[in-house]
C-alpha cells in the first residue's frame, strides 16, 4: 500500500493542476494592442532587420542568451534504462527545473525520436541556433562520447554532457579535498574505479588532468576488470586497461588509496575495504544504494574519508553543485564551448569553497553547529547560497583566459551582484527550513487531524521525516481518512472527548483551574474547555506531553487564538504578541509583520513587533533588513498614524542600533531601491535589499499579505506566532496542503530553538 500511496502521489505531482513541471511565461507587456504590435507585427521587424545585419545581436533582441536546451533520445535514462524519448520527458523537465531555480537559467527540454548518432547530432545541429547552450542528457556510452565530441567541435556554443562531466567535476572537487585531508600527493595514490561507463571514465580522465598517474587507475566493469587482453573495450576504455587479467575487485583493492564507486549497490565489502591503504578515500555513488552502507563503512573504518550520492550522508557528490553554475558562467560570456580549463575552475572553485566560512544559513538548514572544513565536510552543500557567485565567476574568468569568451566581464564586482539577484527568484528557503527541521523532527500535535488536508499534511510531515504527528479528532474519522489515504504509520490518535481520556483530561483541567482560578475561571469551565481540542493541544504542550502545536485550517484565527492566549505564557521578556507572514515572492522571501493579532499597535509596540521579527527572521538564516511602513517619508505627515511609525523607529535607532531598521517609508519606495537611494540617499536603508516590513496597523498588514497571496499566488508561511513561550502556531483559514506543511516545519524549528533556551538555562 505504502508503494501504492508513493507512485500515485508522484503521478499526481506530475498531472496536476497542469501536466508537466515547467511552462513558458511571458517577459514583456501584452496588455495592449501597442504592445502587441511591438511583440509582434510591425514592430518585430525592427529587431529582426538588426539581426539580420549582425547575427550577434540575437543575444541583445531575443532570449538566446539565457536559453539552455536539455536533449536526450532516452537511451540511458536514471536507472531506468532505454525507456525512448518520451518517457524520458518528465526527467528533462525536472532538469530543467533544476537549471531555473539554482541558476535562473531558461529551458526547453527536447526529446529526440532517434538512436542514429548521425541523425542525432544533424537534428541537434540544426536547432542549435534557438540556444546559447546545449546540456545533454541521459544518453548511452558510448554514442554519448562521440556524440559530444563532435558537437563541441562543429557548434559555437556551450555543449556538456553532464551524466560525464557533472560527476567528475564534483567528484574532483572532493578528491582534492580529500587527498588533502589524508595528506597524500595525488601523483602516489592508487585508485579503484568500479564502473566503466560514460561518468566513470569521465572521472578518470579529469582525475588524471588533475595530476593521477592513469597507469594507477584499475577499472572495472560489470564483466571483470578492465585488462589489455580484452577484445570488447572501446577506445577509451582501452586507455585504462592496466588491470591483470581475471583480478578481482578485492585484490585490486589491496594497499589501494582511492575507490570510486560509479556501478551497483552493496559490492564493497567490508574486508574489501579493510585492505585499502591508511586513510582510505571512498566514493560510493551508486543510488539509491551505494556499493558500501555509509554507516557499516565508517563502523569498519574509522579513518575513512567517504562520500555517496545521498543527500542523507555527509560529503554528498551530487551534480547540482556544478552543471547550472557552469552554464551560468559560460552563458554570461557567451563562451563559444566548455572546455578543459572552464571544468577545472569549477573543480577548483568547489574545492576551496568547502575551505571557507560556512554562512550561519547553512549550518542552520542541515542542523550543524558549525560545518568546518575535513573529512565530514569536503564539497559544499548544495543549498549553499554561494555556488552561484563562486562557480559561476571562476567559469567566466576560465573561459576569458582560455580565449572562448565572445563578451567578456569588465566589472567582476557588478556581476557577482547580479547573480546574487537571480536567486531572488527561487524559494530556497522553503527547502532549508524543511532540512532543519529533518536534523531533529519533533512532537506536533495536530489539533484538527480529522480534516482530509490537515491529516495529508501530517502524513507528508512524518513522511518526510519533518516531525511526529499527533493526531488530535473523532478516531473513527481519522482512521477512515487515513486508509483513505495510505497513511499506514502507527501514529498516535486522541480524541480528548472521549472516556480514555478522563484522566488525562481531568488533569490538565485542575492545572488549568489553579492558574486561572483567581480570573473568573471555574473547575467546571476548566473541564469543559479541556474537551475542546485547541485548550487541549495546547495543555499538552504547556505539560510537555507534545513539543509543537498546530491548528487553525477550519477555525477563525480568533477563536484558536483565545485558548492558545490563555494557557500558554508570553516567553521571558515579552509583553506583547504578534504575527509575522513569510511571503516568498520573486524578489525573495519577505517578512510582513503584524499580520494577525494587534489591529492598532502604539509606537512602542511597533518598536517590539520589529524587534521580534528581525530575531524570527534571523532565526531563518537572514540578516533583517526593516522598513517600517506607512503612507509618508520622513515626516512628510504629522498625522498620528505616521508620527508613531517614525516614534518607534527613533527608538529603535538610539536603542537597537545595530539592527538595520529605517522609516517611516511608503511601500513603494522601500521595495524600489534605485527610488529610495535617489530621493533618500540619507536613509540606512539606501542601497540595501529590504526583506522585512512593519505595519503601522493590523488592517494594512493583513490586507497585504492576502492581497500577495492571491494576487500574485506568492506562497505564504504564516502568521508565525512571535512571543510566545513554547511553539504554537496557527494555520490560515482553508489553508493549503503544502502551506500546512511549512508551517509544520516552522513549530518543528521553533520548538528546537526554544528547547537550546532550556538547555542552556538548566
């Protein structure tokens, strides 16, 4: 059932709302017959006449220069094989996904109905003038090698494989790294390779630009070892027959420095890797099962520096780190091919990223302390925020020095901004925060758990391994819904009106009288109200029988709000409550605050509702960056509204000055930074990307956010709960399934913060 439940839910990923993954979007005005004229007939004559007299101005007039195609002929497609170019589709289409939000790189995917070299190369070639580069893709070796070679040479743009070369240039980055940790010359070290297709001899070729001797390369394939007796071999896995005929895999692997594992599943014992040298370096990169279990490796070999494919293992080689800054680099010169000197600035660039400062952003996303360069962390992770303006450059430079750069970059600085711009447009946040909360899930209790959405939310989020649901509802609802959904975990179930939960009940009940008996609260009150699901999700929070709560899909903000207010304390220092939306919008994720909770804030308390935000949004690996809005500038209204938004920045200036915060400021000029520099060059904010904004009222807060949400179908993570004393939130009336899951993400990080505070505090 649970495979049943798996492949449905990735075939209605793909179906819908819209079939596919990826869709064209229109970058120009069309709302008029002006500008559809302009987009169209007579105005499109124009930019055509110009290419025509310069070819090169198609990069100027058309999107050329940012248009990469992803082709296959489906002949070697993941694990699956030679499945044709159709079925290959949907593989090409999360390619391209991939291409878009880590490099804001535009893709068509094209699927080719051929397995003729010939016939392959003449359809590439002909369409190859609609693109600045080529990304191929998923095709068999070993037509993939001359497939590539001849496109490289016969086009003017770039053209990778990156099946072969993403994993090598990877790969390399981390055998650098590695070698160094190990202390050995690259020159001395034997390597093992098991696999013999396209991407492993990809590797032993870059490895042996690198500086490895490639008579110390033993390679093996599904048929034995890779020996000069063979009659089978192509040319170039001839260059790496050194093995003796009819060695076996353990024996090659004796006294051996490196194994690079590109074959299948389970074939490294762990006798085999206790006759490696000292301080072995192994790369096991078959997935979804690598040649040896990274825990029995590391059991077996306490001196092992290893890596896999998996994201759930330190030192993951995975090809995302490289192909899209790669061809953002070669894009962004228009670089006539990638060549050798182009993949080694990536290799070297990945390597002495890993050597840097890791930003507190990705130690908070995978849940570390602190990543610290060595044997657990030798390539950057993939949700590293500076692959783009790392890679990218060194790409660009490469391709300048190596002299395949038709317009080279005058101003690096400049540039480096620019490709920290586009990653506005992605929602990497989302997928750190779903990563942090992975590092240590926590109890959620689920307080409407017998709704359809509200119980998919907590199956995705145990699932994913976000948290441990609680199920609060009817049982009997909840166990339909749940067969309903192939939801077949035993997860616990409580419905606080029933008789088995007399004396659990009764008990939070005589809590809750005693500390609210002196404020109108009666026994009896108390006991009803602990029958009522959100009073007791909340208690058993408060008593510490569940780490998080949520609730809110089916009810009024207000009405879950009230018992969350009366039974869980304001966290130590804390006066006031408030509301923060997350919105990730186009420009990057933005904090709108108060979106709930105080409809009329006085200076003072919009000066707290700021102070509260900017830690929340640190606590998402951001520096705020806070504009407090109104309908003024500066003191261009002495109306009251404006006069305490510019009260409460005055004291947030004399006594938060570290935090970077100015208004008031109308909206628009808080989000248009070129407006804000020109007429308000004094601000703290000139110049700065603003990420958070503070209302001067509830009304406006609120009605933005909806307004973003529906609008403009921006996601939204919230209202988050600040000021709380434990992890409480609530969802958006009708909220979607996703949103529930994010913010099931959220209690589960907070939760983990504030239990850091009762550590240290104990």
């Amino acid at each position: 059932m649970d495979d049943y439940r798996k492949r449905r839910e990735a075939l209605l990923y793909h179906a819908k709302p819209t079939p596919g993954k990826i869709q064209v979007v229109p970058t120009k005005k069309y709302a008029t017959q002006r500008d559809l004229s302009l987009a169209y007939s007579p105005g499109v004559a124009e930019p055509c006449l110009e290419i025509a007299k310069d070819i090169d101005n198609v990069y100027k007039y058309t999107a050329k220069g940012n248009l990469v195609a992803v082709i296959t002929n489906g002949t070697a497609v993941l694990g699956l094989g030679d499945i044709g170019p159709e079925a290959s589709k949907p593989v090409m289409e999360g390619k391209a996904l991939l291409f878009k939000i880590f490099a804001d790189i535009d893709v068509f995917d094209i699927e080719v109905g051929t397995k003729d070299i010939d016939a392959f190369i003449e359809t590439v070639k002909n369409i190859a003038p609609t693109f600045g580069g080529i990304n191929l893709e998923d095709i068999k070796a070993p037509e993939s090698f001359e497939i590539e070679r001849r496109l490289v040479e016969e086009l003017n743009i770039p053209v990778m494989h990156d099946d072969q070369h993403g994993t090598a240039i990877i790969s390399s980055a981390a055998l650098l790294n590695a070698l160094e940790i190990a202390n050995k010359k690259i020159k001395d070290v034997k390597i093992v390779v098991s696999g013999a297709g396209s991407a492993a001899l990809a590797c032993a070729n870059l490895y042996v630009l690198l500086g490895i001797d490639p008579k110390k390369i033993i390679m093996f394939d599904k048929d034995g070892v890779l020996s000069s007796t063979r009659t089978d071999l192509s040319p170039l896995q001839q260059k790496y027959s050194n093995g003796i005929p009819n060695l076996t895999l353990k024996e090659a692997l004796q006294g051996a420095d490196v194994f690079l594992g590109l074959s299948a599943g389970n074939i490294l014992s762990p006798e085999m890797l206790l006759g490696m040298a000292k301080k072995p370096i192994v790369f096991a990169m078959a997935n979804p099962i690598p040649e040896i279990d990274y825990d029995l490796a590391i059991a077996t070999r306490k001196d092992i520096i290893m890596a896999t494919g998996r994201s759930d293992h330190p030192n993951q080689v995975n090809n995302v780190l490289g192909f899209p800054y790669i061809f953002r680099g070669a894009l962004d010169v228009r670089a006539t091919k990638i060549n050798e000197a182009m993949k080694m600035a990536a290799v070297k660039a990945l390597a002495a990223l890993a050597k840097e400062s890791v930003p507190e952003q990705v130690n908070i996303a995978y849940g570390e302390t602190k990543l610290i360069f060595g044997k657990d962390y030798i390539i950057p992770k993939p949700f590293d925020p500076r692959l783009i303006s790392t890679v990218a450059p060194a790409v660009a430079k490469a391709a300048m020095e190596s002299g395949v750069a038709l317009n080279p970059i005058l101003d690096w600085e400049k540039y480096e901004e620019e490709l920290l711009d586009r990653l506005g447009s992605d929602n990497k946040l989302v997928r750190l925060l779903a990563n942090r909360a992975k590092t240590n899930p926590k109890r959620v209790v689920f307080a409407e758990a017998d709704h359809l959405d509200v119980l998919k939310a907590a199956q995705i989020a145990f699932e994913d391994k976000i948290a441990f649901p609680i199920l609060l509802g009817n049982r009997e609802i909840i166990m339909e819904l749940k067969e309903e959904i192939g939801f077949e975990a035993d997860i616990p179930i409580i419905d606080p009106k029933t008789k088995e939960e007399d004396k659990r009940r009764n008990k939070y009940a005589t809590i809750f009288w005693k500390s609210r008996q002196r404020k109108g609260i009666s026994l009896l009150d108390a006991q009803k109200w602990m029958r009522e699901r959100n009073y007791f999700a909340a208690m058993m929070v408060n008593q510490g029988d569940a780490d998080a709560m949520v609730s809110g899909y089916s009810r009024s903000y207000p009405s879950v709000v009230k018992p969350i207010l009366q039974l869980i304390d304001k966290a130590p220092g804390i006066s006031l409550v408030a509301t923060t939306n997350m919105m990730m919008t186009n420009r990057g994720p933005m904090f709108l605050s108060d979106t709930a909770i105080n409809p009329n804030p006085t200076a003072d308390e919009l000066a707290k509702i700021a102070l509260m935000t900017a830690k929340t949004v640190k606590l998402f690996g951001m520096e705020p960056v806070i504009a407090m809005i109104s309908y003024s500038n500066f003191g261009s209204s002495s109306n009251e509204s404006a006069a305490k938004v510019s009260q409460a920045v005055a004291y947030l200036h004399n006594n938060h000055p570290d935090i970077l915060v100015d208004g008031e400021l109308q909206a628009d000029f808080a989000l248009n930074q070129e407006m804000l520099k020109n007429k308000f060059p004094f601000s703290k904010l000139a110049g700065k990307k603003i990420n958070t904004l503070i209302f001067p009222n509830l009304e406006a807060a609120n009605i933005t956010y909806k307004l973003l949400k529906e609008l403009y179908k921006v996601d939204s993570i919230g209202p988050i709960m600040l000021g709380m004393e434990k992890p409480v939130h609530i969802f958006q009336l009708g909220a979607s399934v996703e949103e529930m899951v994010n913010m099931v993400a959220v209690a589960v990080v907070d939760a983990q913060e504030k239990g850091k505070k009762i550590t240290k505090s104990n």
